[in-house]
C-alpha cells in the first residue's frame, strides 16, 4: 500500500517525530512524508507514534492508497523532499 503522512505537533516533538518517519518513509515537505509500506508496518508506524505524541495537543493524518499508481501528485515551486525513486 502506499501511505501519506502529514502531522501537526507541538514544536518540543516535531524533530522527535520527523526522525522517526524518516526512518520508515520518503521526506516531502516540512511535516510530510509518503511512500510503500505494507499493512504490518504501518500499524507499526502507528503504534510508535502514539508513544511520540500528545494525543490531546498533536494530531497526525495517515492517506492510504492501495497502491502508488492510484496517486497523481503535482508541485508547484520546488520539491524538498525527492521521491523520484518511489513515483
């Protein structure tokens, strides 16, 4: 499956929470990443980050796709996370 991630945390975890999504998904923007994961993981991946979070003050979005080929992305100004490998 092919998943986007978007997150909105207080500022005393955004780099506590980036590292960890880098270490699972392609970084795209400031507070998103996207990319392959199988079922498992990204339970995984969910799991972790309620440990990282504040679910009161913080909130994190997962967009779930079936596949990559069901994503259209466009950019407009520069990309700062590349993603040319995986789209």
């Amino acid at each position: 499956m092919y998943v986007i991630i978007v997150y909105d945390v207080e500022v005393e975890r955004v780099a506590r929470v980036c590292q960890y999504l880098r270490r699972h998904l392609h970084w795209v923007q400031n507070s998103a990443f996207e990319g392959e994961i199988t079922p498992a993981r990204l339970e995984r991946v969910k799991a972790e980050l309620r440990d990282l979070i504040d679910e009161k003050k913080d909130a994190v979005y997962f967009y779930i796709l079936q596949d990559r080929h069901a994503l259209r992305r466009e950019v407009l100004g520069r990309e700062k996370g590349s993603t040319s490998t995986i789209v």
